[in-house]
C-alpha cells in the first residue's frame, strides 16, 4: 500500500487582508512516504464571509478543492488536508493521486476543478 505523506510546508499565494472575509489558493506537495518524489495539489481557501458577498454578483458558485474556514488558520488547514490524505492510501500512486483529487486539484488533472476540460 502507498502511504501519502505532506512533503513540504504549504505554500500559500496571496495573504488574507481580513481575518475572516478572505479566498487564498494553496498548492500542498504530496507524495509517498517512502519515495522522495511528490505531486502538487491545490486547494482554494474561503471564509463564508467572501463567499456570501460573491453570491451576491454570482448565483451559483461550483467547485472542487474549496476549504471554507471561519478565520484564516493554516495550522487548521494543514490537519484537514493531512486527515485527507490519511484516508487515501491506495495500492498504487496513480489511485492515491485520484482519491486525493477527489478533494482537491491534481497537477495532472485534466480539468481546471470546477468542471471545465483544460485544453
């Protein structure tokens, strides 16, 4: 069985300007724990705050990856996204990266995660 593990520190680009009302993208490294090599994941992160003001221009918003938190928190976010990747360990890596997916944003993804094909 392949065990996933974080590789690095999450990397987050841009930086919350409030506390609660923020949409930030992080990229997480994940790979097998007995191999040095990793994949790259990204995840958006949201407060309800943000969401419900972009509800008011947008009436529908769809999407994969979206980690949705009171107030900014990465240590918070850090423990979500490692009980995800404890609950996909898988008999090969393309299965654990295809169940990782599932929550977030493969590199090798062929969509952009909100369902529209890259081309």
């Amino acid at each position: 069985m392949i065990i996933p593990v974080i590789k690095h520190e999450i990397d987050v680009t841009g930086s919350p300007e409030k506390e609660d009302d923020f949409w930030v993208s992080i990229c997480v490294s994940i790979g097998p724990a007995e191999e040095l090599g990793a994949d790259f994941f990204y995840f958006y992160v949201a407060s309800p705050k943000f969401l419900l003001r972009t509800l008011e221009v947008n009436e529908v918003l769809c999407g994969r990856g979206v980690l949705i938190l009171n107030t900014f928190d990465l240590l918070l976010i850090k423990k979500k996204i490692n009980e995800i990747v404890k609950a996909c360990i898988r008999p090969t890596w393309k299965e654990v990266a295809e169940s990782i997916n599932k929550y977030g944003i493969w590199e090798y993804d062929e969509t952009d995660g909100f369902g529209t094909k890259n081309d």
